[in-house]
C-alpha cells in the first residue's frame, strides 16, 4: 500500500516509517528539518530510512501548499499519516507563532492535499495535552477536551476540529490519535528522559519540576506504533459505532483514540528506573510547578482495545533500559 507519512525525521515518524516499510509498504516522507533540536539527529534518521528501496523523502515545510499538494499529486497515497507538528509543551510558552505556521496552516494544507486525492484512510496525530484542566480520570475519548492550558494544546484541538469538518464535508475516513508521553530510543532531546540520561551521565543536575509530584501515563514507543499500525486497519464508518464508549462522530466518518496503557507512573518512580538503568544516582535539582504543564495523565485504553485488540504494555523498566542503551550507543557513552 501507498503511504504519506509526514514528519519522518522527527521520533514518532522515524518509528513508524521503519515499521511500515518492514511490512513491505510503499512510502514517501515528508520532513521540513527545523532546527527546533539537532537537526544531525534528524538526518540520520531519514539516512536510515533511505536504506530502503520503497521510501522516498521530501524535504519541505508543510506551510509550502504548492510543494506539497505536488508531492500528492505525484504519488496519489492511498493512506496518509500526519505526525508533523511543532512539538513541546513548554516552547509554545516561548515561540507560540511556530505553532500556529506548523500545527494549524500546515495541517490546513495537509487537510487540502488530502481533499484532493481522497486517501482511504488519514490519520492525525493529537496529544493528550487536549485534556487540558480536565480532572475525570482516566481520560476517556469522549471526555472534555474544553480548557487547554498551551497554546500547544490548544492547536491540537483546533487539528481535531478542522479535521472533523473536512471528514464531514469530503468524506475522508479521519482517525486522531492521542498519544501520552511517548519515549524511547531516537527520542527528542526536549524530551525528560533524554535530558535526564544526558545530564546523569555528564554529572549535571536534573530539574525535577513541582517537586517530583506528578504522574505521567508514558507509552514505549514500539507500543505507539503498533497501536497506529493496527488502527490504520480500523477505518471509521459514519453509523457504524463499536459501542457507548466509541468516539465515532454522529456526522462524519471520524474518531478519537487514545494511544496510551492507562497505568500513570509517579515521576519520582520514573527517575529512579533512570538511575538502575544507568547505575548512577542523579543530582536533583527540585523546582516549582511550571504554567502549562498538567499534574496527572492517565489514558482509558478501552476504545483502542476494543477496536484492534490491543493496549500498550511495555514496563517502563524495560523502556528505559532500552533508550539507555540506544543513547550510549549513538553519543559512544
């Protein structure tokens, strides 16, 4: 089958370029490589990806309508899957109009392209920062999703939205998916656990923000992509609802899973799974409670259990273990 994956150099793109093209998929990558993190670590995942005889990769921002609507046009996917997207929940608090050229316009021109070549299935990534203020554990697909607490967030949820419009008015077949916290090795060196082995290791002190006190539901990324690869299979069908719990849209063929195993980890429990894998205790440097960050997430797996028999269960142990050796390996520590 024929793929577009957007944001193929980023983490999540990387991992599920590669499981595609393993199954034998045809696929094109789009990436516009912003300098947002080391732009070497994102090339030397395309690098890799262009090992293999069936991807192809374009590099270009998503904001660039003509270069991309050229690049649909050219080899007509049959699935689209939009990982693309400027990341981190802290830097919209810095740079906020990075997120309304990549996350809005770019997704708007995402959303034309696919109008006009009418892929079977797209798929869109959210996050699980839509809850926003929301306190109704665990976040269920049809909880509120009405007080975003970054602009991050808030983009998202505009996503969501446009996305629904369009799977109304072209009758595109549209899945978001919510990730929670997704790690692992090739992850981004923003992220609290590649900051974390980094300055463990350098001897530096890690900032542990509102004093430890925080709970994350963090998802291994071989789970995430296992979880879009089998719901690239479950395409919506307006009127065709698996049950109560489903998120399927009254008006269009569109639905919100989350992607996540619905076991919330304490981050001090998190930090010391860092400090076995590493053998090496880490100085801790506590600080308060950062705006716009949330104190709990906690997916309910139970929609995408029940729509592809499936819910990420990989130990955060195990997890860790694994980004630890992919990151001594690669910086030769």
């Amino acid at each position: 089958m024929r793929f577009v994956v957007t944001g193929t150099a980023g983490f999540i793109g990387f991992h599920v370029a590669r499981r595609l093209l393993a199954d034998g998929h045809e696929l094109v990558g789009i990436d516009g490589m912003t300098p947002y993190y080391d732009v070497r670590l994102k090339e030397r995942r395309h690098a890799a990806l262009l090992q293999h005889a069936h991807f192809r990769a374009h590099q270009l921002m998503l904001e660039d309508a003509e270069a991309l609507h050229g690049v649909f046009a050219e080899f007509a996917p049959e699935m689209v899957i939009h990982l693309a997207a400027q990341a981190g929940v802290r830097y919209s608090i810095e740079n906020p109009r990075a997120y309304i050229d990549s996350n809005i316009v770019g997704s708007f021109n995402l959303l034309e392209a696919c109008r006009t070549v009418k892929p079977k299935h797209l798929m869109v990534a959210s996050t699980s920062s839509v809850y926003g203020a929301n306190t109704d554990f665990p976040f269920r697909e049809t909880s509120k999703t009405d007080h975003p607490l970054t602009l991050y967030a808030a983009s998202k949820k505009a996503v969501e939205a446009m996305a629904h419009s369009y799977a109304h008015l072209w009758t595109i077949p549209t899945t978001m998916f919510r990730f929670f916290t997704v790690y692992g090795p090739w992850g981004r060196p923003d992220m609290a656990l590649f900051k974390f082995v980094r300055n463990i290791l350098s001897g530096e002190p890690i900032d542990i923000y509102n004093h430890g006190h925080m709970l994350r539901d963090f998802t291994y990324i071989d789970d995430l992509v296992e979880g879009i690869v089998r719901l690239s299979e479950a395409v919506p069908v307006t009127g065709q609802p698996i049950g109560d719990l489903d998120s399927l849209s009254p008006a269009a063929p569109y639905r919100v899973v989350n992607i996540g195993g619905g076991q919330p980890i304490d981050l001090m429990a998190f930090i010391a799974e860092i400090e076995a894998a590493l053998c090496q205790k880490a100085k801790r440097n506590y600080l308060p409670f950062q705006p716009g960050d949330i104190h709990k997430t906690e997916a309910s797996p139970a929609l995408l259990d029940a729509l592809v028999g499936y819910r990420p269960q990989t130990p955060v142990a195990v997890g860790v273990r694994e980004f630890v050796k992919w990151f001594r390996s690669y910086y030769q520590t």
